[in-house]
C-alpha cells in the first residue's frame, strides 16, 4: 500500500489518488510511506524514482553500518518502532530513505506511530518544511510515544506493586506473568530509544541540517538519556518486585513443609510404640494383661501430645 504526500506552505497535506494517476503523482510526493510492499509497488517505486528499496530480509539486519549508512540513493536508517500484537509489544524496523526532494519510509508493520502522523498530516498538524524535516519530526514523535508508554507501563507496575507488597489475598502466580509481561516491554523500549540514538548520531554527523533541526535533534537526544534513565528505574523495580514475589512464594510452601514436618514429629513416637506393640513376640508381659490395650492408647496419646505441647511453648506452630 502506498500512501503520498506533499509538503505545501510548511504543512504536510496527503495526496489523494488512484491507480490511474498514481504514476503522475509519485515523483510530486515529499514524503511515501509504503506499507508491506508488494511486487509491483516496488517495481513501480523503483522504475519512477529510480531508487534501490531494501529487501525485509536487509532491513532486519543488526550490525551498524547495515542500518545506517549513506548510498547515492541518500541517506539510509533503519529505525526500530514498536507495534502491539495480541496484547504484547513488538518491534518493526521501518527503512527510511532521506533524499534531497523526498522521504521514503518502507514498513511492514502496522505501526501505532505512523497512524497518529497520518491523522495529524490530514488535520493539518504537522509543520514541515522539507524531507528531512519530515524525519526529524517523525523521530520526536517517536520518542514521544516510548515515553507514553513509559508511563503507562509505570502505572501498570504501581497495579502490580500493590498486589504483591499489599494485597493479601492476590495470587502471587499471576504476579509473576504480569512482571514478566512488563519487563518484555521495557527491554523492548529501551532498545528502541538506543535504536533511535544512534539513528540520531548519524543524522547529527551526515545531515547539513538548519539550526533549528540541529537543536531539536539534540534535543530528542537529551529526552532520549533521560528515558533511558526511567527504564533502568523501571527494570531495577521489575526485579525488584519479582524477587520479593518469589520470596512471598517461597515463604508460604516453607509454611506448608512446616506443617507437614511438624505432623510427622508428632505422629512418630505414637508410631513407634504401635510399632512395638505390634510385633508377634511370644513372651510380651501387656499381651494378658487387662489394662494392656487402655495402657497402649494413653501411651501413644501422650507420646503424641508430648512434642506437640513442646513446640507450642517454644513458639514454633505460629
């Protein structure tokens, strides 16, 4: 799918079109965004524009220079996004394309990010005055985002703060899958925040960018180190919490094991004794004696209650 856009008195306004005139259109746009190319998207983009589009397979690549370098199709960086699947976080790396007349901006993923630009561009709310402009904007919002995420990953971390420090009667099993949970996004986060860092260092160092760019880029990068900072936060209340979860369930099957060790001292002397009354000796006095069977059931109660009165005088049943 491609979406177009132009740039007209410093406001990004979306190009209305169709099959027919979309070959017109497409050289006229300052901005394609194309979502999950198929074949002939990316013939049509390449024949028009000239421009070699990365494979799926080249933009997944991790290593430095193979998300961000310089070619004679313009500057390249593959930047990390985050997108929500079934309840859970995930990254997409999108590829932009920054050339002198255009952005290009390849994407698989449908990415909350790009949605609320295009919603803004159609508002008209979203200033710019060239391409690269366009990017250093489509960067803060980015970063914008990972810090409402941020956020609302705190306010989930209070929740589950109060079910395991507070909450009595919560199940401390589920505790651990919401930490769990919590802690994936965080990671997930924080690599795009470093992601998006280094995306900036290289723009800082191959764009001749105006003064005002110039300074938001430092400034993203200012929001980026203090984001950073709260995930770290985040992560060491996290494992905070996930420990002090594992110590609570440690603490109550120790609970159990008490119980269950404390019964078996208390039916030990009581099984002894029906031990040695059970043996088929010839020549055992209490066999013939009347009181026998009354005098081997007090002995055993009495043998049973003796530990038990002890451990209860040193305290140790509470």
């Amino acid at each position: 799918m491609l979406r177009l856009f132009s740039i007209h008195q410093n406001v990004i306004q979306e190009i209305e079109h169709d099959a027919e005139n979309l070959s017109s259109v497409i050289n006229g746009a300052q901005w394609i965004d194309v979502h999950e190319p198929n074949e002939f998207d990316r013939s049509l983009l390449m024949e028009l524009l000239h421009t070699e589009l990365p494979e799926s397979n080249d933009i997944e690549e991790i290593e430095a220079s193979a998300r961000c370098f310089v070619d004679k199709s313009g500057i390249h960086i593959h930047s990390l996004f985050m997108t929500q699947s079934e309840g859970r976080h995930q990254t997409v790396s999108v590829a932009c394309i920054l050339q002198k007349e255009r952005l290009i901006t390849i994407r698989d993923g449908d990415i909350a990010d790009f949605r609320l630009l295009r919603m803004r561009a159609r508002r008209g709310q979203v200033e710019s005055r060239s391409p690269q402009d366009l990017l250093v904007t489509l960067l803060e919002q980015k970063v914008e985002n990972h810090a409402d995420s941020l956020e609302d990953l705190h306010r989930e971390l209070e929740a589950v703060s109060y079910l395991v420090l507070e909450d009595e009667t919560s199940e401390l099993e589920d505790a651990i899958g919401k930490l769990a949970r919590l802690e994936d996004t965080n990671g997930k986060i924080r690599l795009c925040l470093m992601d998006t860092q280094r995306d900036i260092s290289f723009l800082l160092r191959h764009l001749t960018v105006q003064s005002s760019e110039q300074e938001t880029l430092r400034e993203i990068m200012r929001d980026i180190e203090t984001l950073m900072s709260h995930t770290t936060f985040l992560f060491d209340k996290i494992n905070f919490l996930m420990d002090s979860t594992q110590g609570f369930i440690n603490i109550e099957q120790n609970k159990i094991i008490k119980i269950f060790s404390i019964a078996a001292v208390v039916f030990l002397p009581p099984t002894l004794i029906a031990s040695m009354y059970g043996m088929n000796f010839e020549f055992m006095p209490e066999l013939k004696w009347a009181f026998g069977y009354p005098w081997a059931i007090g002995l055993m109660i009495a043998a049973g209650f003796s530990p038990y009165l002890y451990f209860k005088r040193k305290g140790w049943l509470k």
